[in-house]
C-alpha cells in the first residue's frame, strides 16, 4: 500500500511524453471513468450534440430527411429576418427590456447594502435580510400570477386608486412591470455580494474617519465605496456581457395578445415561431444570431475584466 | 445594548441623522413593499368572490369562506402536480449534486492530465449553445418527449455549479490527501470518505439551488411535458394564474359566466397561497446556506 503511494508520488514528477500521460490514467483510471465521465457524457449528449443542430439554421429543415439530408439556403433565413420590421421590433424590445432593467436595477442592491450597512443592531439587519431575500424564492409563475392579481382592473392597486384601469393589456406599462417586479424580486438577494464586501470594509479605517469628523457622506466615499468598488465593476461588466440573453420564462408569463407590441422579445419570439409554427430552420436562425451576438459581448466584456484584474478573467 | 445604540445615533451630527432616517426609511419601504402584497393575497384568499371583486378587501368576517381552499386542495390536478414536482426535484437534485461534486474533483487536482482539454469542453457551454430547436429535436430523436428524463437530465451537470464545488475542494488543506494516501486510501477512499464529510456546507448550497431551481421552472416542462398526469406544480400553477384556466371542476358548477370569473379570481390567491407552503416551510433550513451562497447568488440572483 505505502510502496504504491511512493509510485505515485514519483510518476507525478517523473518525465513526459505520452508514456507518464498512459501511465498516470492507467494509476488514476477512477478519475476518469468514474468522477468526470458523468459530466462528459451528459455535456457531449445534451451541450455538443445540439451545437451541431445549428446547421438548420441555414437549410430548409425536413423533419423526415433529417438535419444533413435537408436542402440548403444557405444565409436565407438570416436575410429575410435581418430584413423584416418585426424583428427589428423585437430586437429593440430586448434591448430596451434589458438596458432599462439595468439602469434601475443594477443600482437598486448597491443602495439596499448600504443602508442594510447603516443599521446599528445585528438582530434587526437580519430580520430586514430575511424580507429582503424572501422573494427570491418565489417562482416566475407565482410572482407574475402576483403581479396579475394586483393590476388586474379590480386589484389592489386599482382599489387603491379608485381606477380600473387593465394594466396587463397596455404596452407601454410591460417595461415597467417586468423591471419593477424584477428588483421587487431581485434586488435583495443581488445586494448580498455587496453586503459581503461591505462587511470586508476596514473598521479601524472607518473608525478613523468618525473620529475625524466625516459626516456619513465622507465615510462613504472614503471608506465604504473603496470597498466595494471592483465587485461592482465586475458585477456591472457581466450584466452588460448579458444584455442579450433576456430570459423567456418571466416574459412569456407576462405576456398578453394585447401586451405584444412591446412584450414579444427574442426569445419568446424563437419559440413561438420555432415551435409553436414549426418554423425550425427560420427558428434557430434567430436564436443562433442571439447566440453570436451574446458571446461576442460576453468575450468583450471578459476581456475587460481581464485588463482591470492583473489577467484574471471571470471564466 | 439599546441605550448604547440610542447614544451612539444621538452623538451623530444633525446632517447624518437626517441621511439615516432618509435612508431607514427607503429600506422599510422596501421591505413593506415585499410585504404587503403578500399579506394583502394571504387574506383576500378568504374574501367571498363576488365582494372582493365589486368592494375589495373586508374585515367584515361574515363575508369571508374558506370556498377558494376547499376547490383548490379537492381538485385532484393541484396533488398530481406537487407530487410531480417533488418527484423532478428531488430526482434532479441528486443527479445534479452527484455529477456535479464527481467531476470537480480531478478538476481541482493540480496534477489531473487532462485538465485543460475537460476545462475548455465545460467552458464553452457557459458560453455557447446549440438553441431551442435542436435542442428540442435531440430530446426528440433520443424518445424523451413526454418524458420526465427530458427535464431531468439536460440540465444535470452544471459547470457553475461545478466551478464553485472545484473552489471549495482547492480551499480543504493538501495535508488531508496527503495523510490519505500515506495511509493507502485510494481516489474513492479519500473523496467520499474524507473529501465529503467537510464539504457539507457548499454540498447543501448546491443542493438547495438545484432543488429550488427545478421546482420553480416551467419551460422545459411545457415544451417536453404534454400529459397532465404528468405537469409539475409550476405548469398547473401556470394555467391557473396565468392562462386563466382553472382546472375544470374547480369552477363548472357555477351558473353564470361572471360567477366563473369571480371564482377564477379568487381561486388564483388561494393557489398562490398553497403552492407557498412547501417553500415556507423551507425558508428557515435556507437560510442556514445563504452565506455560503454568496457566489452562488451573484450570477443566479
């Protein structure tokens, strides 16, 4: 047994070359076969296999002659929806759903740390934490049956102003509804990594500046920002690497017939006409220049993370 | 320990009490906006339908039944739901959690072979899919439509998941393996029985993840799932609160079509306040992992 561990130890420094490859696996097979196949099969199965699915985005897909008998077109789908006025709309309405949710609602967790900062007693600040983080739990479903019943034309927000109006069918109030629940939901349990750099903020550096006099003000500027200035630069530059990639889930589950004109967004576009009209090369023509579009921000913004942190990137 | 902190906020200058109160009060106002929406479902749920549509929420208790509960739990769509998702959820949580914590281990060994080549395989998904359609196509050829599997196994192995895992096992010290190995315990040896048992806190993180996040999505069961008896919890809710499809029976009784609607309504609180409780009970056994959660929570959150 003790004769075994030596070998080991000794074929982990002992030359290269494909033989101390064979041999390693050969001492080491368990690693391979039992603790990284699982997660090998099930990536190539359902992660690599689908990759290659994307051929259909530039062939005009028969179910019955399969991906590769299918005829080509080439880049005909991009073309034509590149071209079409609905998917410009489309487009916009992602971007705006995901540029505005940003502008409210990356800020919203910042300010929730540092006022949950500002609270004396341990015990009440985790009471609040406990409010705050409770909706995170909810599910998409729950909370936009939620939202329905509120601004349904008898709810609560129509009794409390005395007003019926029907706020699920109007466009202009889909944004507002989406990014409002949103930080509803969100924002607690998003002010937690800020919290958590707070927490690493200098006491005796903010005691120093109490007994210099700063006011709360100077405190934050002085102290409390330094701390938790680069996790909100990271935090920033990846939700701005995911600007695309504005889920289905929330606004196909906010969605009304009458809502679509500022409801319908990519995704919820790639599905209905991929799977609801069997468009499937059309499809996942879309849904693969989301992608391309989607790596090509998250590449960007990886690189400048990168830059900022001594060449440690975030994947 | 009040009058100390009543001192402390007494001594600030005039500026900074008037920032705190400022600030106080946006954070109750926050948490009572949490709040009051729910308590506000919690007992509209026992209004009688016709009066909370036309007069809103009463005290007068007259006015209140229990009716929203009774048709709810006595339909039998609600139970085979909660069982479905009790089912995927823990099915998925122990695929899940098992893949998971089994790869991260060769990838937080520094002498692994292999190393880079399963890290770039893994990494590239964070970045790169195939889509919805072929996605939906593999599932298809494989013959898991309509199949629990479909929901189940795609998402299985999480690299995020596994990146966390791999951060943890680097974090547990050498010395622990090398004692290990001196004492001639192989890879399986040390991983389950010494590796795990300290491992338990980012274990019970993933797990609880996992075990949320299966329970609360709905996509893949509505594109793969098609037979009722088959829907989870999320895809019943769906068609109550969102479709404004009660099951039927829960409402066929009524005489007119306005009556149906009034009960509908109604049934929508009741239901959100049920499909709650299993996570209200919960709440308090999370709470114990939210710190360790921290990395977790700042990409899903």
């Amino acid at each position: 047994m003790k004769q075994e561990g030596i070998k080991n130890s000794n074929s982990k420094r002992g030359g290269n070359g494909l033989h101390s490859v064979l041999v390693y696996v050969r001492q080491h097979w368990q690693l391979y076969v039992l603790f990284i196949m699982p997660a090998f099969l099930l990536t190539i199965i359902f992660r690599y296999i689908p990759m290659g699915g994307v051929l259909i985005a530039f062939e005009e897909y028969n179910p019955i002659r399969g991906i590769l008998g299918s005829e080509w077109v080439g880049f005909e789908h991009f073309q034509r929806f590149l071209s079409s006025p609905d998917f410009m709309r489309y487009l916009l309405n992602t971007l705006k759903l995901s540029v505005f949710g940003l502008l409210w609602g990356f800020p919203a967790p910042i300010l929730l740390a540092f006022l949950l900062n500002r609270i004396l007693s341990t015990k009440i600040k985790q009471k609040i934490q406990l409010v705050l983080y409770m909706p995170n739990f909810i599910s998409v479903i729950v909370l936009c049956g939620i939202v329905r019943i509120l601004l349904s034309p008898t709810g609560m927000i129509n009794m409390l102003f005395g007003t019926s109006w029907n706020f699920m069918t109007m466009p202009s109030a889909f944004r507002t509804i989406y990014i409002a629940s949103g930080i509803w939901q969100g924002a607690g349990w998003a002010s937690i990594i800020y919290t958590a750099a707070l927490s690493n903020a200098s006491k005796d550096l903010k005691e120093a500046a109490v007994i210099d006099g700063a006011n709360i003000f100077q405190q934050i500027k002085a102290v409390e920002w330094p701390a938790i200035r680069d996790t909100v630069l990271v935090q920033f530059i990846m939700s701005v690497g995911n600007i695309m990639s504005v889920g289905f889930e929330k606004a196909y589950a906010l969605q009304t017939d009458l809502n679509l004109a500022s409801s319908e967004i990519i995704s919820t576009y790639v599905y209905k006409v991929g799977l609801l009209d069997g468009n499937y090369g059309f499809s996942t023509a879309v849904g693969l220049f989301n992608t391309v579009i989607n790596v090509i921000l998250l590449i960007a913004m990886n690189q400048i993370v990168k830059k900022m942190n001594d060449g440690k990137g975030m994947y | 320990m009040a009058k100390k902190k009543k001192s402390e906020f007494a001594k600030l200058p005039s500026e900074d009490k008037t920032a705190l109160i400022i600030g106080y009060t946006i954070l109750g106002l926050f948490c009572v906006a949490i709040v009051l929406p729910m308590i506000y479902i919690i007992l509209a749920s026992f209004v009688d339908p016709v009066t909370l549509q036309n007069q809103g929420l009463t005290f007068d208790f007259s006015k209140w039944t229990l009716t929203a509960y009774e048709r709810v739990l006595s339909n039998s769509q609600i139970w085979v739901g909660f069982r479905n998702a009790i089912i995927y959820s823990v099915l998925f949580t122990v695929i899940s959690v098992v893949v998971t914590l089994l790869a991260a281990y060769p990838m937080s060994r520094s002498d692994f072979k292999g190393k880079g080549f399963f890290n770039l395989i893994f990494m590239i998904t964070m970045f790169f899919g195939g889509g919805l359609i072929p996605t939906y196509l593999l599932i298809s050829n494989l013959g898991m439509l309509d199949s629990p599997w479909a929901v189940i196994l795609p998402g299985a192995f999480g690299v995020y998941n596994m990146i966390i895992a791999r951060t943890y096992y680097q974090g547990i010290p050498k010395d622990l393996q090398e004692a290990a190995e001196i004492d001639g315990a192989n890879e399986m040896v040390y991983f389950f029985r010494v590796l795990l048992p300290v491992c338990t806190p980012i274990i019970a993180t993933i797990a609880m993840w996992n075990f949320v996040g299966m329970w609360n999505s709905y996509f893949d069961a509505m594109i793969y799932l098609n037979s009722a008896s088959k829907q989870p919890l999320q895809l019943v809710l769906r068609s109550i609160l969102i479709q404004n499809q009660p099951e039927p029976g829960m409402v066929s009784d009524m005489q007119s079509t306005a009556q149906r609607a009034q009960l509908a309504e109604l049934l929508k609180y009741a239901t959100i306040i049920i499909s709650s409780i299993p996570l209200l009970i919960m709440y308090p056994f999370f709470q114990r992992y939210f710190d360790s959660g921290i990395m977790a929570g700042a990409v899903k959150g």
